[in-house]
C-alpha cells in the first residue's frame, strides 16, 4: 500500500496562473496570436491541413483583416503592431507611393474600392 497519500495538493485548487506565466501568452501578457480567441479557429484550420489561402478567404469571409496569418503566430498581435508602428514613416504614405497612385486615384474618381483592388 506504498504511494497512497503522496498526491497531496499544495493549495491550488484550479492550477491557473497568472496571465504572463501561462504557455499561451506572449512576454507582454497579451495571448499569442495563435492562442488569440478571435484567430485561434483560422490557425486551427492551418493545423488541420487547410491551405493558407483558405483560412485568409475565411477571414475575409467574417468580416476580419486576412493579414493576421502572415503575422507571426508566435508572438502577440499587439507586440507585432508595435513594430510596424515603430518601423512606420520609412518612406511616403500609400497614396502618394508611385506604386500605388494609381488607384487612388481610381478612388478619387468615384470607382468603388473592390474595382480599384482587381485593376
């Protein structure tokens, strides 16, 4: 009858942490994007074998920025946009870039965005 009792509990009855020590979370203690309760289901689909495109063409489908899932899935989501915040400013705002003048100016002249986007 060796072992009986050696079970004991230390006083934790939930064994919940804090949000910065769980595995889920990221070093800011926000949820890693991969964990996020509004991307988790897209990165599940990813897990399950569906291509990436599909879980992008879901995203869209609910209404949320399909960019998320080339975001890196490791880190928080507001870990990351402080770094595009932070590496912001290296060169001209959207519509003025040479690249992307064009449409804008689509726009501008009173095309819907979605015709601007397959020109």
């Amino acid at each position: 009858e060796t072992g009986a009792g050696t079970g004991t509990s230390t006083g934790t009855a939930t064994g919940e942490g804090t949000k910065e020590e769980s595995p889920e979370n990221d070093t800011d203690g926000e949820p890693k994007l991969k964990h996020h309760p509004k991307y988790e289901k897209y990165y599940k689909m990813m897990v399950l074998g569906l291509h990436k495109d599909v879980a992008k063409h879901a995203m869209t489908r609910d209404q949320n920025d399909p960019s998320i899932l080339d975001l890196d899935p490791e880190k928080s989501l507001k870990s990351q946009y402080k770094e595009k915040e932070a590496n912001a400013g290296d060169g001209p705002a959207l519509k003025d870039d040479p690249k992307y003048e064009k449409y804008y100016k689509m726009m501008k002249m009173g095309l819907p965005k979605d015709v601007a986007k397959h020109a």
